[in-house]
DNA sequence: ACTCTTCTTGCAAGCGCTTGCAACAAGGGT
DNA sequence: ACCCTTGTTGCAAGCGCTTGCAAGAAGAGT
C-alpha cells in the first residue's frame, strides 16, 4: 500500500467531515454504532460518504479500539467436503451482517493451532470460530482468559465450559444402526472415526448402544478402526470381508469411509445393497451422487455453521453470555445403499 | 478488544524494546525487513522478542504503511468443490509465505463484487486472487489505476492484459473428444458451461473443433445448454436422450454436469458406457467416487490456486511485473465412463 | 591525531479511526 | 428571566507500527 505514485488516496472521514461540515468525530461517530447524533446531522454525513464513496479502513478502525468486523475461521483443512460445507454455512450467516472471514487452516501443522489462534485474536480479529478437531486446551485457556468471543464446532470440550455447536452424533448413530437391525441385519460392521474425536466416540458409542439395546451380540471383529477417508474406510472394509462371517451391513463413520467401502465392496464382487448394505454419515453433497445413492445419517452442517456465527456474534456484542451447547438433531436418509439382508446368509 | 477488564495486553514493540535496551524503532526494524540493523542487535531483539511471545499486530502494521500479509480471495461461492480445490491450493501455497486468506463470496449478489473488491482493497489487502468467473471490468480498471496486485484465476480478461492462471479449455475438450471419436462415436452430445464463462466458450469450441477435424458434421441438435451444475446436466442430457437419434456418448462441460447426466442415463434405464459414454471436464475428486468412474479431463485446480498465489507473491514484491498469463496443461483421466458405442446403435 | 565516510540507531510524525472529556446548544421547570 | 438537565458536537490523545531524517558510533584514509 505504499510502494507507488499516483494512488489517488481513497477519501477518509476527515475528507467527509469537511464535505458535511462536521467535525471527524462526529463522522466517525456517525458512522459507527449510533451514539448520540442528530439525526439530521448523521443524514448529512452519509450522505456524504456516499457520494465520496468512503470506505472505511478496517485497519484503522480495529487498531482504535473498534471492530475489525473479521471473524477468524480456524479449519483442519480445505480438501474435505464436509469442512466446506461448514464454512459454506458459516459464510452464509456472516454475509448477512458484513463480517468478514479471515481464513486459517492448521494444514497438518499439528501444533501450529495455538500459533494461529494467538495470530487471530493478535490481528484484530472480533472472535473465531474453531472446528479444530483435536483441541489442545492449551490455547482455549488462554482465549477464556481474555474472555475472547469463540465457539467450537462440532467438538466437545468438557473441561471447559466453551460456546458450542455439536450435532447429536449419538443418537444419529443409534438411529442409523436400529434401522440396519430392523431391516433385519444381525451382523453389522462397523468403521471408526479418527481416534480420539468426540465425534467418532459417540457414534461408535451409539452403534454400540443400539445393538445392545436390541440384544445383539457385540462382536469386537466387526469393529475396525478408520479415519473418516476413503483410503480408511477401503481398507477397513476389506478387513470386514475377509473375516469369516463378514457382516451383512456396514455402518461407517462417516461418508468418506463409506464412499471407500462402496469401493471396496464393488471389488469384491458383491452389490450393494443385496449382498451387503452401507450406511454413512454426514450426509455430504456427495453422497447422493454415488451409486448406489448412500444412505445416511445427514448432519446439519450448513446449519451448523450458521448457528455458531450467530451464537458467536451474540457472544462478540454481550460478552458475558453464558456457555452453552447448542445441539442439532442428525436425522436418517434412506436412499438406496441398504436392504434387508440376502436369506441365504447366515 | 476494548471491553473488557483484565485483559493481559499483548506486548508491542516497545516491550521488547525495553527489554533488549533499544529504541522502537530499531525494534521494528529488526523485525521487519532487514535494513540496516547490526546482526548482534537483531540477534538481542529477535530474542527478547521470542521471549515476551510477541505477535505483530497487523492491523497496527499495514496502517502505518507496511504489509498486512493479507490476501484477499474473491469467490463466487463456497458449495462448489471446484471452488474448494482452487482455494486448497492457494491456501497450501500461502501458507508457506505466511500470508493470511480473507475470504469473500459474491454471494449470488452479482453487483457486489466491485464493492467487496474496494474493501479487501481498503481493508489492507496486499494483493487479492480473483476467482470471478464474470468479471466486470470496471472494478478491474479500479485495480489496474492504482497499481494494485492482483491476479486472475481460470478467467481471461481480454481487454486488460491482467496476471491470470489458465488450463488448455480448449486443448482438453478437443483431446477428449478426440478421444470420444477415436472410440468409434459419431455423435456425441455436448452438455455446455454457464453462458458468458470463458471456460465454457473454449470447451466448446475444443469440442466443435474437433469434430469438424475429424470430418464430423456439426449437429446443432447435440449441443444442449447446461450450466455447469448437477441439475443443468440432468435436464441437457434428458433433452439429448429424447433425441430422435440420441447421441451414444455425452461430453458433459464439467464434472457437475456429468454427474447430472450420469443420473439422467440411469433414470432412462440405460447403462454406462455401454449404451452411451459420459466425459467430464474438472476431475473433481468426487469424479473417481462415481459409479462407473468418470472419465474426464483434469484441470489442474490444485496447481493453479498455487500458481497464482506465486504469482501475485511476486507481484506485490516486485510491483513493476509485467502482464502474463500461465496456462497449465489439462490432461484426460481415463476411467470407466467411456467406451465404444453399442454396435447395433445406428 | 583528525576529518570523511559508512553504518547504526533514535526521534518524531503520522497511518485512519475511536472515544473520554469538556464545551456548547437547547429545552424544561419554577 | 434564570438555572439545571439532557442532547450534541469538537478536541485531543492514542491504538501499534513504519519510516524519513538527523545524530551518534565506528572505521578508513592521510
């Protein structure tokens, strides 16, 4: 911004002040929140801005002590749908109050977190909105400390009382794997989540609920562990197959492990759903775009994104609000990945 | 920032400037570019400076005339993953220089780029990775005045010789219609891109060109307008099935539009490729999550965020660069989608 | 030993905006 | 008509950092 000639220099508030009249202060205050300006006067001011066509400098602005009306988004990663269709929802809400996003990814940088957390809130940044998987609460203490505005998304943290969204992963499970048994399935695998999510527990924790719940044998094969991708869910699968009574359903963690299994049980020469049936969860854009149409557990993640800016935006204008969790409800699609199962099995 | 009590501070520069027992202003010389500072004086700063923790606060910096290490990237929306590939890219890119992303939609608001151009711009912005499919020039000629860096991405401006990243559109659509016809097709539907895109306008003369290169009469019929999403590709490719004498391949403008047509195919009972081939253009990773596997011709989405993000890097550092434009390759990904037409069909 | 360069470093100003405080204008009440 | 209250507005200070300018430090040359 400052290695050139001619810039022609975009107007201040000192050029509106003069235009209308005023002073800059009264500008500023003008065109900030309300304060005490008369109304004719504040008329005159944007009027002016207007026509000087005045864009405030965000900059100026935050280092003054205002807002800097950019919200940080701290994502693991980019190249997985279902962040983006969090950001997506995110993005939505934000538009709608011209708050700005300030995008981060850890990038694998395990430890690089509190890093950009400390960047964020150190760059004017007005709260951040965090779906780090793997939190390290290191950085959490200190964002309590300084009462700074965040919400966590999809990821629980007990120690600390955080603002929170979170979908009902538990129950989306337990819901997804009773209608596996009311279909009739008996053998049900099961392909874990990344260890040590909140997420992958509680699904896996669901699955094992409603099996017990529905006096089914838990059967520790049947259970193996994945990592929310494709290439997880593939070689999850292929461990599923082999076994010597292979399930008649596999429940994935996720889609992406189940798009993997799709793959994995297309290559074993079985069809889906007559000789095994997938289930998944998330419910990405994707996963009505493979074949069979997968049915799922959808997880309201636009809306997730959505509510957590509008939880943080409360938190950002009354900063005293309590924590709490806001909880969306998962719910079953059926599509076309599941059946009862064959009759000559077991 | 401002409304609250304890808050620890962040320490500044004048911290660490008493710390290592300097002036500020050597302080901030240390820290930021060379200049003429002794290698034992940096030395003392960089450490007191590591000790305190400090952050630079940005806003602070690119206020008073420095860089603001942001960039901005303008995206028509988010639910796109041909638009998450890019921004991967960039994003990956970036992150080796420690730049940091604002992001910003259009937001289906068609108008409001040139507004969202002049705020990044205001806002600090160092340089801003345009990724507007529909550009209207008049903010460009804003950009161009001022000598403000900024590049395009997958978009030729003709009249302005811009910095812009590019892929072969044409080049690919003939490699793979060519391709197409070598199979033994004749009559091969194409799916076309939104209206007005420049992509579109060369996958579609790739397309004609190819076909009148291999002395295939143009059939007017055939070409069906689309617009780049699932649900334009579905209702093209039911148009071209209803044909009198339906095409026995598709060549859908983009993967999206493939999918839909993949979907049409299947609701008509017809199988692929077998009955007819689908051909897509992106391969986007859902391309190979497909059932069959789409065949299709890989842009380079990945690459081109990175390139760009060199390219504008090199812009901001040396603004004096001339106008060029890189054009990466397109490559055509051979899956299951295609294969030669059904003998009894005419 | 002394002057002239060449490095380094410090000072002050200022980027554009917010805000506490004081000053001033305008009604209301008696 | 006069004082108090409430509503408006202006001034100045300052957010944290960069940078032009000038002064001090350190060698180089004679």
């Amino acid at each position: 911004m400052s290695r050139d000639e001619k810039k022609p220099k975009a107007p201040t508030i000192f050029d509106i002040a003069r235009k209308s009249g005023v002073s800059y202060s009264t500008v500023s205050r003008a065109l900030s929140g309300y304060e005490f300006v008369k109304s004719s006067t504040r008329e005159k001011v944007l009027q002016a801005a207007r026509e000087l066509e005045y864009v405030p400098n965000q900059q100026a602005r935050s280092l003054a002590g205002g807002r800097s009306n950019m919200i940080g988004v701290l994502v693991p990663d980019l190249s997985n749908s279902y962040i983006s269709e969090i950001i997506h929802g995110i993005d939505d809400e934000l538009a709608k109050s011209d708050y700005n996003i300030i995008l981060y990814t850890t990038h694998r940088h395990q430890g690089k977190e509190s890093e950009y957390v400390a960047t964020m809130v150190n760059s004017g940044a007005d709260g951040l909105l965090l779906v780090v998987p793997l939190i390290s609460s290191s950085y959490l203490d200190a964002l309590h400390q300084q009462d700074f505005p965040y919400v966590l998304l999809d990821q629980m943290n007990e120690r600390k009382q955080s603002l929170s969204v979170i979908a009902t992963n538990r129950a989306g499970a337990y819901e997804a794997t009773q209608y596996l048994i009311e279909l009739g399935h008996r053998h049900i695998g099961f392909i874990s989540g990344l260890e040590g999510l909140n997420s992958a527990t509680e699904r896996l924790a669901g699955y094992k609920t409603a099996l017990s719940d529905h006096g089914i044998h838990l059967d520790s094969e049947y259970i193996v562990g994945g990592d929310f991708r494709v290439q997880g869910g593939y070689l999850a699968t292929q461990k599923l197959l082999s076994l010597q009574k292979p399930p008649t359903a596999i429940f994935a963690s996720n889609d992406m492990s189940a798009f993997g299994a799709i793959e994995a049980i297309r290559q074993h020469g079985l069809h889906i759903p007559d000789d095994i049936s997938v289930l998944g969860f998330d419910d990405l854009s994707q996963a009505s775009l493979v074949y069979p149409k997968l049915t799922t557990v959808h997880q309201p993640l636009v809306e997730m994104g959505r509510e957590a800016v509008i939880m943080l935006l409360e938190c950002i204008e009354y900063p005293a609000q309590e924590m709490r969790q806001t909880i969306l409800p998962t719910k079953l699609i059926i599509r076309d990945s599941c059946a009862p199962p064959a009759i000559m099995m077991t």
